[in-house]
C-alpha cells in the first residue's frame, strides 16, 4: 500500500478521535491534575478518628516528645539545586528549648565551612572562608531563610528526629482533628495551624516492638493556609539504632537501644527549590551536654569581622569555599 494511503487510512476520524483521548488523559496525568496527595498517600483515602481513638494517638505523640532534652546528630547530606550538588557533613547540637549548634564541614575531611548558633532570639551564622561573624535576630524571616520555614530550634529538633508534631493543648486534645487511611489502623493524618499563617500537615506510621506501639513522622508538609502553598516538604525512613558505650578502661558494654529515629530525610524548600537527603551516621539523645558555654558560644579572634545579619544578601550555605 502507498505511503498516502496507508497515512489517509490511519488518520481515520475515528483514530484521531481516539488519538486525542489518549493525548487528553496524558495530558491531564502529568500536569498535576490528580487528587492531592501526602507522600504515597491520597488525601481523600483518610477518614475521620473515632473520638477517644485520636485522643490516644496525640497523647502518644505528646508523650513520644516529651522525654527529649536534647539531641546530637551527625549526617552525611547532599544538597541539590537544579543541576548542581555538593555533599556536606553536618553536626547539629539541640537543647530544649532553645539551643542549636550546627556545622557543615567539607565531606569527609571535618574542615569547617560554615557554623549556625541559636540562642533564644539570637542568632550567630560564622563564615570560616571569610573570617566573618554575622549576627541578629533570629525572627521568621530568619528561620524562613535559614530553614525553609518559620520554625523555633525546638520544633527543628523534632523535625530532625522524626517526632515534630502539632501543640498537643488541651483544646486540641478535645476537639481532635485526626484521620486515619480507610481500611487500616498505622497511618495517621494530622492537621493543624503553626504561627506566621502556617499548616503543619502530619502522616503518622505506627511501628510496634515489644508490643509497643511508636508513632513517628513518616511524612510532613508545611504550606499556606491562605495559599494552599507548600513551602517545606518532607519523608523520613528510620531504623532502630543503638550505642555502643565504653566503659572506664575502653571496652565496650552490651548495646543499648537508643530508640526509632532516621536513617535518612529528604527535605525540598520550596522557597529555593533546594532539595537535601540527610543520611544519619549518628544520633545521641539525652546525654549531658558538657562545656554548653562553648557549644553554643563563639570565642572569636581579634582579626574576626563582626556584621550585622542581612538574609536580603544572605549566601547559601551550597556555595562552599574551594
């Protein structure tokens, strides 16, 4: 058969018709034209938490936070921004309420690019390239900047640790606003308002051992309640770690389990469309901070720059030094 004809006869009415179906549904699949959705999870597969059952599981919740005092961690993370990566070590330091040390360090040889300290309202970013000390207020503007969302070092703590969660108040312990998917009973959505005009949206996995159940962060996003919005989106996977202590002449004891806590976190900014994978090495919770003076406080030199902080001209911490 010709060419023309064999083209005449597929362009039939009828294949065309079906063609530009096919092209429609497409179409409508890749251009976000799909139920909204949290993780793997769509939003219209949860349903309403019976009363006293959504009263337990934020008790659980509040409960699962409470014993954290305070926390050490060290990851390996890769941060991406389009097409360009770079991977970090960071060693962050939190004690409740309102303490955080954190550095990022050249991967893998512990030289120093960057150290971030929190101290209530304050705020000391030092720039080790430029010998430079920025200091302010740490406000929303800066936390926004600093870490995608307005969020005080005790709620970045929970975050890091997989256990942020709504303000379990009284009020909301009455009038409970928790969901739970259809057909199952380990996956808990959670809903409620932060500060600044903000929703924390919460997906809740239950995991058991030892006939206890430990719900943790399997997902979150924080958006607009205005907007709709997202401006932080986050997935967790965990493990069970364990510590290894040493005792007075070196040895080790028996492993202690340290409990459910990351093994890695994807966290995308919305604000910059900065995506970080954080694989955790370590965690420590719960150990004496010595020396707070120091963690917390810089002792800088005499030929140390001291400036104000402006996050208008702020660098990212991706733009490492040489």
């Amino acid at each position: 058969m010709p060419i023309g004809d064999m083209l005449r006869e597929k362009l039939s009415p009828r294949f065309v018709s079906d063609l530009f179906i096919l092209l429609c549904l497409a179409l409508l699949s890749s251009c976000g034209f799909r139920a909204p959705r949290i993780g793997d999870y769509r939003y219209d597969s949860f349903e309403p938490l019976p009363f006293n059952q959504s009263v337990d599981l934020l008790e659980s919740i509040k409960q699962s936070t409470e014993h954290l005092q305070n926390v050490r961690i060290f990851t390996q993370t890769t941060l991406r921004d389009g097409l360009f990566s770079q991977n970090v070590d960071q060693v962050v330091v939190i004690d409740r309420p309102n303490k955080m040390r954190m550095e990022t360090q050249i991967s893998g040889t512990g030289q120093l690019v960057e150290l971030t300290l929190l101290r209530g309202n304050e705020v000391e970013i030092f720039n080790q390239k430029e010998n430079k000390i920025a200091k302010g207020i740490y406000s929303a503007q800066a936390a926004q900047t600093l870490f995608g969302a307005p969020l005080p070092p005790e709620d970045i703590m929970l975050l890091l640790v997989g256990r942020l969660s709504p303000r379990i108040t009284a009020s909301a312990l009455a009038n409970p606003q928790v969901k739970t998917e259809k057909n199952r009973h380990d996956t808990f959505l959670v809903e409620t308002n932060l500060e600044q005009g903000l929703e924390l949206v919460s997906l809740f996995k239950q995991i058991k051992k030892d006939g206890i159940s430990y719900p943790l962060l399997s997902n979150l996003i924080i958006r607009s309640q205005d907007t709709g919005k997202e401006l932080l989106v986050g997935n967790y996977d965990y493990r069970l770690w364990k510590e290894y202590p040493l005792n007075t002449v070196g040895a080790q004891d028996d492993e202690e389990e340290v409990g459910f806590y990351p093994l890695t976190i994807t966290i995308n900014r919305a604000s910059d469309g900065t995506t970080a994978t954080l694989r955790f090495i370590s965690v420590i919770v719960n150990k004496a901070i010595s020396n707070p003076d120091k963690v917390f406080f810089l002792n800088p030199s005499a030929s140390t720059e001291i400036v104000p902080l402006n996050f208008d001209g702020m660098a990212e911490v991706m733009h490492l030094a040489e």
